[in-house]
C-alpha cells in the first residue's frame, strides 16, 4: 500500500511538471505507468489520471480567477467584463473542431493508447519543436484580444491531433 502511495506521488509530480510545458503530460503519466507498474484496473488508471489532471486544472483556474470570471465590482456594483465574456465565446469556438472529432476517441484509445505510440509521438513533436523554433519568426499574436474568431477555429482545428496519444494540446496549437 505504502509503495502504490508513493507511486501515486510520483505521478503527481510527473503532472504537475509536463502540465505547464507544451509536451503531453498524459503521454508522460503512460510512459511512467511502464515504468512503476501500478497494481490498479485499467479504469481505476484511467479515472485517476482524469482525477490529477483535474487538480492541475484547478489550479489554473485558481491562479488566473480574476482574468476568467466575466463579473467585477465597480464603486459597489457588479459589472460585467466584455473582454472575459469574448475570451469564453472564442473558448467555445476553439472547441468546436474537437467535437467533430470526438466519436473517433474510444477507437483512437484502443488502437494508439500504448507506450510505443506515445514515445513515438513525443519524439516526433520534439523534433518538429526544434524545426519550428529555429525558424524565429515574430509572433503574430502579443495580447488575448487580438486573437480572432477565425483563429480560435483554427486553434480548436490543431487541438484535434491531441487525439493521438503523446500529443500535446497546447504543442500542437503553439
């Protein structure tokens, strides 16, 4: 029990590192799974990996309250935030392509969910990282405000590959 505790530690510092960075903390957690073998059902594995990332997120969300709530106070009164309310709708734009892709998850997750599929995708990403830093082009985008409708669909569109196991949701779209 003491050992599985530990594991479950080691779990969460691995999610809490690779969360913040664009490299697929999911992909990490499975790889570690090869690694520490936990003596857990699949689905238990599945929910806590739900679970931790769960926490990471709340932690964002606790982190950044004051940005995303779209209510504030002005002089004693409730006042809404147009430019919070703009950042949720292109929220749920960006969402948009995910959804068109979404039946495909379980048979993505039966067929891709291993380590070697995971290894092969952080290997890939890695050297495409490498290929598209040395370019140092200008960002395009500085402030949230400047982000479009246009390119949150897009955002949403390189969102989909994180279907594929050891692909990184904020890789893919940075």
């Amino acid at each position: 029990m003491f050992l599985e505790i530990i594991k479950a530690i080691l779990m969460g510092i691995v999610e809490g590192i690779t969360e913040w960075l664009p490299i697929s903390s999911t992909g990490h957690m499975i790889l570690l799974e090869q690694v520490v073998k936990f003596n857990a059902s699949e689905e238990f594995m599945s929910m806590f990996r739900v679970v931790i990332q769960l926490g990471a997120i709340l932690a964002v969300v606790v982190l950044f309250w004051g940005k995303l709530w779209p209510f504030g106070l002005r002089h004693g009164r409730v006042i809404s935030k147009p430019s919070v309310w703009q950042l949720w709708f292109k929220v749920v734009a960006a969402t948009l392509p995910v959804l068109v892709i979404s039946p495909l998850d379980d048979w993505m997750e039966a067929h891709f969910y291993n380590y070697i599929t995971v290894a092969a995708m952080l290997i890939l990403y890695g050297v495409l990282f490498l290929v598209v830093e040395s370019r140092r082009t200008a960002p395009h985008v500085t402030h949230l405000e400047q982000i479009t409708y246009r390119d949150a669909l897009i955002i949403g569109v390189w969102q989909m590959l994180a279907i594929i196991p050891g692909t990184s949701r904020s890789g893919a779209t940075i």
